[in-house]
C-alpha cells in the first residue's frame, strides 16, 4: 500500500491510477494524516429486471386525493 500526499498524487495522478488497476490501494494524506484511499472500482451491481416487483406493491384507492387540510394550505378547498 502505497502512501502519498496530496500534491504528488496530484503530479503522479495518471500513475497512481495505473497502480490502482493493477490492484494496489493508494492513501492519500493532507498533513499527515491519512484522508482518501484509492482503489480500484468493482462493478458488482447485478443488472435490473424491469417487473421484478409486479403484483408486491398496492397502491391504496385514495392515493391521489389530497386530504382537506393540505388542501385548504394551497387554497384549494372546494376544488
């Protein structure tokens, strides 16, 4: 694991990048301390199935009425 400052990871940023892909983690530090850690990005999300929920949620039959009081905030009573 290599240690690096902001301004030579700033200066070195391309190699670094390239460290990363071959499977090195890189830790930035400000002052010192440690801040950021670089590593190499995992896509791992599976792809989404559209309908995968169909038929699991209900929508309640008042769902689009507005309830009088939020109603008469907007002045819409009556409408």
């Amino acid at each position: 694991m290599q240690i690096t400052n902001i301004s030579e990871a700033k200066a070195q940023l391309s190699k670094l990048i390239e460290k990363v892909i071959a499977g090195e983690d890189i830790i930035i530090g400000k002052a010192g301390k440690p801040v950021a850690r670089l590593v190499r990005y995992e896509n791992n999300r599976q792809q989404r199935k559209p309908g995968a929920l169909k038929g699991r949620i209900k929508i309640a039959e008042d769902f689009d009425d507005l309830p009088d009081d939020i109603a008469e905030v907007f002045g819409m009573e009556g409408k």
